[in-house]
C-alpha cells in the first residue's frame, strides 16, 4: 500500500515538472514573438523615418537659395504652397494633343542615350508637356541637378540647375500615380511642389532603382513614361555617389549630368 503511495506520488510530481516545462517553454516562445515583433517595428519605424527626411526636400521643391542653404550644410526652410489654379494657363500645352498617343524616342545623358516612352494613354497632360518641352529643345544642355542614394529611395532629377520651380509654368492635375506608392526602376515621374496637384512643373525624376514615395495631401507623382533601355547608364551615376554635404544620400552627383539632347517622335 505504501509503495503504492510512493508510486503515485512519484508520477504526480513527474507530471507536475512535465506541465512546469511545457509552461516555461510557452513563455519563451511569446518573448521571442515580442521580441520580434519589437525589432521588426524598430526597423520599419527607422525606415521611414530616412524617407521621410528626404521627401522633406523633395516634396517642397525648395527655392534656389534654399537649395544652395542646403549644399552648404544648412537645413533649408519649408518652401511656402502655392495656391492651385482651377485651370492651367495658356501657356500649357492643351492635354488632348497627347491624349491616347505613345511617344518613343531617345535620352542622351553625358554621351550615353537611354531609349524613353512618354506614354499619354495614362497621363496625357504630363505627356502633353514633355513632348511639348522636348520639341521646343527646352531640356537640350540642362542638367540632372539631383540624386537620392537611399536604401529605398533612388532617383535621378533633371530639367534644371536647381530645385527651383518655375513660377510662371506649373500646371495640373496629378495623373497616373501608384496606388500603393511604389515607383519601380526606370520611371519617369514629374517633380512638383508639395501639397500641391498643380504644382507640377518642367522638372522630373528617373528612378533607378524600386523606389517607395509616400503620398502627400495632394497625391503621388504623375508617372508620365519609362525608360525602356541605357538604364546602366543612371546605374553609373548613381554609384558614382553625391558631392559630401549635410545628408549623405541626397544632394548633387559627384560625375555633374547633362542631358545633351531628348528627342521624341
């Protein structure tokens, strides 16, 4: 009977240890699940973090002595929005000459041609201005005055010597930007000022690599065409690198960009 007991005794208190091990295993289990959901917010949260810094020049298209602010290590200020016009002026060229047209032609960056599509089938006022632009010879001799070097953030930005907009040629609306705000490489985008759907203007940007741009008030960017061959040839400048100055993965390239000619037909 005792020995029984014993027996009984033993096997409560083996059941008992059993039950403690599989609850000591449970809880490390949920610390680790804690612990990783933890660094994978940390993570993210680092992320867009540097995104967001650097849309804080982007999006706002700062002024000429903002930009030159910047160059020297300064933060520049946040450039004022300009009131949206109801429509564009005269001197935009009217959407329809482009609506449901494809524009093929060439990019000629220092030397190197990349093959380009304008396509107005998706966005026939960005369309409408490019080939308008190109055919007047407005971007012949102008330069690529900005490059992103970011994890996920790279681009290209040409049309001018600085993020200067023109006042006097800004037009909208915003057309065909990315529902989920992804840019993939070989993009050709329309730059704009922040917050503002008719903020767009002569400049834009070439992504070279899948590029994520958070939305603002206003939207996303137009997405006006590709770049359908040569896209070595931005891969080139990019790992190049950007001038030193205040931020590390935004500024002007180290190799200076010119676009030599765009022809479109």
């Amino acid at each position: 009977m005792a020995a029984s007991s014993r027996s009984a005794r033993e096997a409560k208190r083996r059941i008992q240890q059993m039950e403690a091990k599989r609850e000591l295993r449970r809880e490390q289990e949920k610390r680790r699940r804690r612990d990783n959901i933890i660094a994978a917010g940390a993570g993210a949260a680092a992320v867009v973090l540097a995104v967001v810094l650097q849309l804080t020049a982007f999006a706002g298209n700062p002024t000429e002595e903002e930009f030159a602010a910047a160059e020297a290590g300064l933060n520049p200020s946040a450039s004022a929005t300009p009131t949206a016009p109801a429509t564009n002026g005269p001197n935009i060229p009217a959407a329809d000459t482009a609506a449901g047209k494809v524009f093929t032609g060439e990019m000629t960056l220092n030397g190197n041609v990349l093959g380009v599509e304008i396509d107005g089938t998706k966005a026939p006022q960005a369309a409408a201005v490019f080939k308008t632009l190109t055919d007047e010879g407005f971007y012949n001799g102008s330069a690529c005055h900005r490059l992103t070097t970011g994890e996920a953030f790279g681009l290209l930005q040409c049309g001018g010597a600085s993020a200067a907009a023109d006042p006097d040629y800004t037009w909208g609306p915003l057309e065909n930007t990315p529902a989920d705000n992804t840019y993939p490489a070989g993009t050709i985008a329309v730059a704009r000022s922040g917050d503002n759907a008719y903020g767009n203007g002569k400049q834009f940007f070439v992504v070279y690599k899948d590029t994520v741009i958070p939305a603002d008030s206003a939207g996303g960017y137009t997405v006006v065409g590709k770049v359908t061959s040569g896209m070595e040839a931005v891969d080139a400048i990019a790992a190049a690198g950007i001038t030193p100055g205040s931020n590390a993965s935004d500024g002007a390239p180290v190799q200076p960009v010119t676009i030599d000619s765009v022809s479109l037909k």
